[in-house]
C-alpha cells in the first residue's frame, strides 16, 4: 500500500504522498512531516533511509491493533 513505485522499500516521500492522500488537507504537510520523520527513526533499524518489509512487518508485530484502534466510554 505505501510502496508506490513496488521495489519492496517505503522511502520518505513514499510514505509522505500515501498520507497526504489519506489525511488529505485536515493535517499541516509540517505535520506530516514530522510524522514521517518519527516513523523513520523508529522503523528504519538499519538506517538507509528505507523502510523494507521486514522492518514494515516488526512495527505491528507487538502492535495491539484491537486495543489501539477501539474506543473507550
């Protein structure tokens, strides 16, 4: 999904294009920026400016998506 151009790697303008379009203008492009920064320094473990899929894979393997994406009353 955010690997644009399909050579297994999600660069920064990748990642940055793929949420612009989801988040359209209801967030600055700083902001955006910033976002994928953080995503990077966290992700890109062996730092070359890529994320691959195994990196991509390791983020959600700990990633409790039921309890992150539900809301609490």
């Amino acid at each position: 999904m955010y690997d644009l151009d399909g050579d297994g790697q999600i660069t920064k303008h990748e990642l940055l294009t793929v949420l612009m379009m989801i988040v359209g203008k209801q967030i600055s492009k700083d902001q955006l920026v910033s976002i994928v920064e953080r995503t990077m320094v966290e992700a890109d473990k062996d730092k070359n400016d890529c994320i691959t899929f195994d990196e991509y894979f390791k983020i959600f393997e700990n990633y409790d998506t039921e309890v992150k994406m539900s809301l609490r009353y």
